[in-house]
C-alpha cells in the first residue's frame, strides 16, 4: 500500500522524527524503522549512508549541517565525511554516464 504513496518519505521521517512506534509509517514496521536509529556496533558513517536521501533532502532544504547531525546522532565531521563521499559517488556516476552517452 505504502509502495506508490506520494509522502511516503515524508511520513517515515516524521515517523522516525518524533519517536512513532506503532503501526506502519513511511511503508516501515515498528521493527523495520527502530533499525533506523543506531544499534549496537553500528557506525555513524554507516548510518549517514543509509540516511543519504534524507540527509541530502536536509541539505537542499538549506538545514545545517549541525542541525542535520544532531538529528541523525552522528558528529558533524562524520556528515561531512559521508556528504563528500555522496559528492565522489555522484560525480562517479556522472562520469560513467558520459562515457556511455560517447
């Protein structure tokens, strides 16, 4: 049902956001979006991975980086690891495109 629902982003990060546990939200069980938040052994370069769209989503919104941190739990020189590291993939991706498109 959640597959094709135009929020669906947005209702997992309000979700995710305000700690909302019960039910589905954002197309995510309760088990599903507490796997969101760091566990045990878990990196926070690993979490700002898996919270690239949103992170990027953040950054376009103009929301700083400090406050994007805060909000993930991770140390601001980590989001600045992984927003460079999401800056090489694009650009990897761009160039291999190019070199298709020749």
């Amino acid at each position: 049902m959640c597959a094709g629902c135009p929020v669906r982003e947005t209702c997992l990060d309000w979700a995710v956001s305000t700690g909302e546990w019960v039910g589905v939200w954002g197309g995510l069980a309760e088990a599903e979006r507490g796997s969101l938040f760091k566990v045990a052994g878990e990196s926070q370069f690993v979490r700002c991975l898996s919270w690239q769209a949103l992170i990027e989503r953040r950054v376009g919104e103009g929301i700083s980086q400090r406050a994007i941190a805060a909000e993930l739990g991770v140390a601001r020189k980590t989001l600045r690891k992984a927003l460079a590291h999401f800056a090489l993939e694009r650009a990897q991706l761009d160039a291999a495109a190019g070199a298709v498109a020749a």
